[in-house]
C-alpha cells in the first residue's frame, strides 16, 4: 500500500474519531489523534486480519492498552469494514455496543476489553504466552500511552514479557506527552522509556509516529527479532490533525461544540 493510500485510511480514521467524541458530548479525542497513524499502519499494512478470519483466533490481535482511546480503535474497525460507520455516532450512548472503554464481547475485532491503565499490556503478555504454548505464529501487539507508563504494572508485564522472550509481542508507545493535567514530565516523569525499557530486556526502537515509512520499518525490523520482546517509540503529537487540540492536554478528556466540530471537520477535510 503506497503512503498516500494510508493517509487516506488515516484521515478517515481522524475524521471519525471527531465525529465520535462530538456525537458522544464526552470521550478523549486527544489521545486518539495521536495514534491514528499508527493503527492505520498496522491495521492496513502490518496485521494478518481480515474479515474472514476476524472471528477468530488464527490472526494477529492487538490490545488498546490506553483504553480510554477508544475512538481510535473503533475508527480503525469501521475503516477495516468490521462496524458500521453509522454506528460510530451512537458512541457512549447507552444503548450502544461502543461504550467508553473497548468491550470484547460486544465488538467484532476488539480482542481485550480495556479501561485499568496498565492491564492491557499485562494481557497482551499472556496472550503472547498463550500463542508460545499454542504453536500459534500470529503476533501480539498493544498500544501504550506515556501517561500510563507512569503505572507499576507496565513495568511488571515488561519484566514478564523479556523472561518469556515472548518475541512475538510488538509495544507501541504513544509518546504525545501529554496526559490528563498536563506533561508528563510534570505530572511524574516516566522516563528515561529508552534504557528503561532496554534495562528490562525489551529490544528499543524509535520513531516518527507520523511517518509511515519510520513506522513500516521498525514494524519489519520488530518481527525479526528473536528471543526478545520489541517496543517501538512512537513520536507523536496529541490532538493531530485539529490545530486547536495538538499539543494542548486540555482534550485529553474533551468534546468539541457545535462551532469546534465544525472547524475540526473542516481541518481534516470532511466538511465542504
């Protein structure tokens, strides 16, 4: 798939995203913003999943590790073809499958319900070991956010993960930082993610999070890897795409008006 067909996905995705939290009234566009460029890459270039084989467990399955950036992955899936666009705008409503938080039950290609910061990784481990056991060759990936780096469990399931040389798990961190009140360096610094990460065991690399050919490589050079889990330093920016969200933490947590949806839309290209 060529670079400007994935823009395509991603701004399909970043469009939807806005919509959902608009329709919503509440939700955290921010964060899901940020790494639509990513799920565009994996879901559209990296990832064995597909509509005959969504259902079941013979592919690759990811973890939403931040749940809270639901809209992301439900954008993803609508974009994949697995729920309905129209869907999307009843997000958060009570009577919708597309609550606040991923639920597995409910939603095709959702494979963890995620909420607890810290939990998704930690299942992400176990189903990577559950693959070893199994025979099973797909891969696990999850997405993390910086902010959630902050939780004592992140750091148990990666000295977990490097014991178990799960090489067939791929950790993708959001790195916007940005979370809830503000930087991360002034909330409580996660850092330094590099050598921590290394000092864990994990293979460390780096890139853009908005550059699709930094993202296909490191992905490639993760699945070469052996005996050791990989996590890709993703680069981002919160909020991207709307000028008025990038790099202001103020929606992390926030829905647009009338007159923001309107100007955000316009932004991403989805109003005339």
């Amino acid at each position: 798939m060529t670079n400007e067909e994935l823009k395509v996905h991603a701004n399909n995705i970043q469009k939807n995203i806005i919509t959902e939290v608009y329709s919503a009234k509440s939700g955290h566009p921010g964060g899901s913003l940020s790494a639509a460029d990513i799920l565009t890459e994996l879901y559209f270039e990296q990832m064995d999943i597909n509509s005959e084989n969504v259902n079941t467990i013979d592919r690759d399955r990811f973890v939403l590790s931040k749940g809270h950036a639901s809209p992301l992955l439900y954008a993803t899936l609508s974009e994949k073809g697995f729920i309905d666009q129209e869907d999307l705008k009843g997000f958060r409503h009570i009577d919708s499958k597309l609550q606040g938080h991923p639920n597995m039950n409910y939603v095709p290609g959702v494979d963890m319900s995620t909420g607890s910061l810290g939990q998704g990784i930690s299942c992400a481990v176990g189903m990577a070991i559950t693959n070893k056991v199994d025979g099973n060759d797909h891969r696990i990936y999850t997405l993390l956010g910086d902010g959630e780096c902050e939780e004592g469990e992140v750091w148990e399931a990666a000295m977990a993960a490097a014991h178990y040389k799960l090489d067939n798990l791929c950790a993708v961190l959001d790195y916007n930082h940005l979370q809830i009140d503000g930087n991360i360096d002034d909330v409580i610094s996660p850092e330094p993610f590099a050598s921590k990460f290394k000092s864990f065991g994990w293979n460390v690399l780096d890139v853009n999070g908005h550059d699709f050919d930094e993202l296909r490589i490191a992905f490639e050079q993760a699945e070469q890897v052996k005996d050791k889990p990989t996590v890709i330093i993703a680069h981002t920016i919160k909020g991207k795409g709307v000028s008025f969200m990038e790099n202001n933490y103020a929606w992390h947590g926030t829905a647009p008006n009338d007159e923001q949806y309107e100007t955000a839309m316009k932004e991403l290209g989805g109003l005339e």
